[in-house]
C-alpha cells in the first residue's frame, strides 16, 4: 500500500512538470496573449459624395433613433452616390464608326433602418443622351457627326422597400408568426433568369416570403410581383397598355439552387398578351461550376412585333485553375424559333450577354456587341479564359465566340476578343476592349475601345 502511494505521487509530480511544458509547444493551443486589432492593412472607410445622418460603413455608437407609433426603431440617413464611366470607342465594317460617349448615374439612398429604405436614381448621361462626340459618320439620323450636348432629366428609380415584420414589431413579439415578409414599391430595375427572361426597369409591386423550409430544402424564396408602368417589351418600345404579373420562386439544397418563374403579360392586341416561363439550376458537377438555364415565350394569340413564340436553352461551365483565381468558362445556347424576354430596357444588354463578353454590347454610345443576341432559331456560344493578377486588382479575358442560324440564311458569325481591366486606386477601373469578327455574309467587323470608370 506505502509502495502504491508512493508510485502515485511521483507519477502526479511527473504529470505536473510535464503539462506545461507540452501545452507551452502545442501549436493548436489558444494564446493566452491578448492581440489588439489588426487594423495596418485595412482598407479606409469609403466617403460617399454626400453623406447625412449616420456615415456609411462608419463605426458607431449609433444614435438613439426615433420610435414611430407602430413601435420601430428608425435611424435616418442620407447617402448619395453614383458611377461616371467615359469612354472612346470605334466599330469599323465597312464604313466606321467612332465616338467619344459618357454615362453617369446618380443614386441617392434613404437608410430609414436596418430593413427600410428609399432609393431615388436619374441618369442624366446616358446612350441616347449626354455630353459626347460623333468623330466618324453615322448611318443614323437620329446620331450626327458632332458634338453631343443632351441632358436627361428622366427618373430611372424610385422605390421604397421594407419589411412588414419590422415595421410592425408590435404584431409578433416573440417572432412566432410568419410575418417577415419583404415589398417594394416604385420604379425598380428587376431582372429574373440573368436578364434571359427579364430585365427591365419597371414601376412595380412586389411581395417577398423569405426562409421558407419545406420538404428539407434549406431556403426558399417566393416573390409575387404586379406591374403597370414603363414597361418594354422585347422589342425595346415602351407598352403603355401592358400589364405584368409574375410568381418567382428560388429554392436552395445541399446540392443546388433551383429557380422556377412565371409571368404573365395582358396587353392590347397589337403587341399581344403572352406566357412566359424560366427554369434554371446552379450547382457544382465534380470540379466544374455550372449553370442551366430554359425560358419559353408563348403569344396568346400568335406572334407580334413585341412577343414570339420559342424557346432559349442555356448552359454554363467553369473550371478554377486550382491554387489560382484563373478560370476557364464555356457558355452554349439555343434559341428554338423566336424566342422573347418578357421584358427589356432599352439600356439593358440582349438576353444572350450572359454567353461571354463578345455577345455584350458598350453600356454606353453605338459601340455594340461582336455577336448578336437576336435569339431567332440559332445556336452558338463562347470559350474563354480569365486571368487576375496583382492581388486581383487587375483581369484579363481572352474568349472565342460564335453563333449560327439554324434557319438556313446563313447568318453565321464568328469572333475573338479581349478585355483588360485594371484598378486604380480606390475608386476608379481603367478597361480595355477589343474584338474581331467574320460573317457569312457581309464584311468583317473591328472594334476597340478605352474606359475609365469612376466611382463617387
């Protein structure tokens, strides 16, 4: 028994001596020294041009805020903010085109809290007006050589956005009930399926039921929406007598992010009323990320200049070069008879601009896309490789492209391009385009084009 204790001791002196010296060596054991911020490297707080009330991304303390009757806490503050992006840029086929263009968009943001907000925007620079120069004879009227000197004073957003159960906290202290329900209401800019179904800037009114959880889904998203005003129709002109509705639904898994749309436009006859429907699932297959896409546009009564009857099957896939941010992207799509977008801005890029920078036009001027968008009974798509360097303040993309008419009036086409885009300082991104292209019939086209974008 005396032997039994003595061992016992020895071996509780043995473990004492040892412990610390172990925990002292072991690398995944927390440190004990209190280490402050590491702030050196961090980035600055970005001014905004006008700020009021409380700053953007600025630390606290907060302000009290003023309680409102129906119990919410609101915090008012006023930020102001935009994009000016100016550009020369020239198209030669056959004859050529070149021009020195501008847009600018100005946003002011009303934080009325953490959910509640007002958004206002004007583009008084923009592709059918502004301060610019015509250096090359144009084909249209409508764009003389010479100077440019056009304002718009045309609203391009207005909308108020929130949500029911934190503006009425009062209706459900304890957060039992389902009333975390998102709406928006105005001028809004709406985009479903990449733009390849909608894209268009709309006076609307939308209901939004978030983190639903059904039959083991993760997340699903419900969105009813109502338009009466500013719609564009397919073929870029404005429909005063439309009437939208849709039900948008996205749902994610383990393994993918699914999205079914609807929508629904009545009309006059003369652009006609029309279904329209999209089905897309995001999701990783081995290493490759891609994405699949079909819409359908269905006339009630036939064709008409604004609607089509056909469908766009689209796909996406990408590779990341590992141990890199370099990618690898290929794109395909087609365009079964006359397939048409719901609705399109007349500033918005073609339903096909996902398919790679060769199908996506200047956001500004008459420089256009390398590769149409018309998705008329064709097939085509891209191959690409992108590249980031310097921390990956600068990019470069080399992509081949081409699409072919499956109608048989040989509408073929084929291009190569690039684009370089560098970071300047905090706010400013210089761009670099260039492209090649061949047709079947008709003459080759080149462009080229420099950028400088500015953020405020």
């Amino acid at each position: 028994m005396k032997n039994g204790a003595t061992h016992l001791f020895f071996a509780l002196m043995l473990t004492a001596a040892v412990l610390p010296s172990q925990a002292a060596e072991d690398e995944n054991r927390l440190s004990d020294k209190v280490v402050h911020p590491q702030v050196e490297n961090f980035p600055k707080r970005p001014r905004l041009l006008l700020e009021l009330g409380e700053r953007f991304l600025s630390p606290g303390p907060l302000r009290e805020g003023w309680r409102i009757p129906t119990g919410a806490t609101w915090h008012p503050a006023l930020w102001v903010f935009g994009t000016l992006r100016t550009g020369v840029q020239g198209v030669k086929t056959g004859a050529q085109t070149s021009e020195w263009a501008n847009r600018l968009d100005i946003y002011g943001n009303l934080r009325i809290s953490g959910t509640e907000r007002i958004v206002v925007g004007f583009r008084p620079l923009n592709e059918f007006s502004g301060v610019g120069y015509h250096f090359r004879p144009s084909n249209n009227p409508a764009t003389p050589n010479g100077w440019r000197n056009k304002f718009s004073g045309r609203l391009t957003t207005l909308f108020f956005e929130g949500e029911i159960g934190e503006i009425f906290p009062g209706w459900d202290n304890d957060d039992r009930h389902a009333l975390d329900i998102g709406f928006s209401v105005g001028r809004q800019d709406l985009v479903f399926q990449d733009g390849m179904l909608i894209n268009d800037n709309m006076d609307a009114v939308g209901l939004t039921r978030n983190s639903l959880m059904p039959w083991g889904l993760t997340n699903l998203r419900v969105t009813g929406l109502y338009a009466w005003n500013n719609i564009h129709r397919h073929d870029l002109l404005e429909d005063n007598s439309a009437h939208f509705f849709g039900l948008f639904t996205e749902a994610d898994s383990r393994s993918t992010t699914v999205s079914i749309d609807m929508a629904y436009m009545m009309a006059k006859a003369a652009t006609g009323d029309a279904f329209y429907a999209g089905v897309s699932a995001i999701q990783h297959i081995g290493p490759l990320n891609t994405v699949f896409r079909v819409n359908a546009s269905i006339p009630v009564k036939g064709d008409t200049p604004a609607t089509g009857r056909g469908a766009l099957v689209y796909s996406e896939w990408s590779w990341v070069k590992p141990h890199s941010n370099n990618l690898v992207y290929f794109t395909n799509f087609w365009a079964i008879r006359r397939y048409s977008t719901a609705t399109r801005d007349p500033g918005s890029p073609g339903p096909l601009y996902r398919a790679g920078i060769l199908f996506t036009p200047a956001p500004m001027g008459r420089y256009g896309a390398a590769l149409s968008s018309q998705t008329t009974d064709v097939v085509g798509g891209s191959l690409a490789y992108q590249m980031t360097f310097a921390r990956d303040r600068k990019q470069l993309i080399f992509e081949a492209g081409g699409r072919k008419d499956t109608n048989g009036i040989n509408a073929g086409a084929a291009a190569i391009g690039m684009r370089y885009q560098n970071a300047v300082g905090r706010r400013m991104v210089v761009q670099l385009d260039g492209f090649a292209s061949v047709r079947q019939t008709g003459p080759a086209t080149y462009g080229g084009r420099f950028e400088i974008l500015t953020k405020f």
